[in-house]
C-alpha cells in the first residue's frame, strides 16, 4: 500500500489539465454530459430567477440547493 501514495500523488499533479485543451478525458460522454447539465442548470437558475417574487422565493431556493447538494455527492 506504501507504493501507491506516490503514484496518487504523482497523479494528483496532471489535475490541473482538467477542462485544458490538453484534458484527455475532456471528450468522453461522461464530461460532455457534466458541461451540458452545468449549461442546462444555469440557464435554469437564470430563467428562475428573473422570475423570483415572494410566492416563488423557496422554490427558487430549493432549486438552488439541490443544485449544490448534487455537488457536494459529485466531490466525494
């Protein structure tokens, strides 16, 4: 198990390239997928909240926080 702390750690260096042109990963369904659910929620968090008023605020909040509980499992 000792062997594999420098190899992590060795990996850990190349995360820097994430989302870079020199991302190997960056054009797998997978990460296509991520930056189109990012997009998808933005533009609805934009639309939401152009329409915030008090009758829709906690809805609008939720909306929110599911968006960053699905973030905090997505980090884990």
């Amino acid at each position: 198990m000792d062997v594999m702390w420098p190899i992590l750690s060795g990996l850990s260096k190349f995360r820097a390239l994430r989302g870079s042109v020199l991302d190997p990963f960056s054009r797998t369904l997978e990460r296509r997928m991520e930056r189109e659910l990012a997009d998808d929620f933005k533009t609805t968090m934009t639309h939401a909240l152009s329409q915030l008023d008090a009758a829709n605020a906690n809805d609008v909040k939720a909306l929110a926080a599911l968006f960053a509980s699905a973030c905090a499992a997505t980090a884990m």
